[in-house]
C-alpha cells in the first residue's frame, strides 16, 4: 500500500457511510479516522504496529 500525507479512503467503504480513511504522516506514522468525521480522533500506528494490525485483521484475529 502506498501512502501519502492526504487522507485516503478505504477500498473496503461502502455507500452506507461506514467510511475508514488512513494516511502515513511526516514522521511516517500510519494515521486512521472515521471520514465522517474528519476533525474528530486520530488512530496512530508505527510501520511495525500497522503491519501487524494488518496481518492480524487478515487472520481473522477480530472477528466476532
């Protein structure tokens, strides 16, 4: 995945509203927001956290 400092939504958003949008900042962090709303709280990921957050999400590791 390629990453830039503007907001990217997700592949996975649909038209319900359920919308994920991630950025990598300056300092190489991998930023995560609701796009519904863009000045609320921001996740903030390590290359390392976010590639395990990743991998653990393809594993199914979340699902309930």
């Amino acid at each position: 995945m390629s990453l830039t400092e503007k907001w990217t939504k997700s592949t996975r958003s649909n038209s319900g509203g359920n919308c994920v949008e991630v950025r990598q900042s300056q300092n190489g962090n991998i930023q995560v927001r609701d796009s519904k709303n863009p000045n609320g709280p921001v996740l903030a990921f390590t290359s390392t956290e976010w590639t395990a957050f990743i991998g653990d999400t393809k594993q199914g590791s979340f699902s309930f």
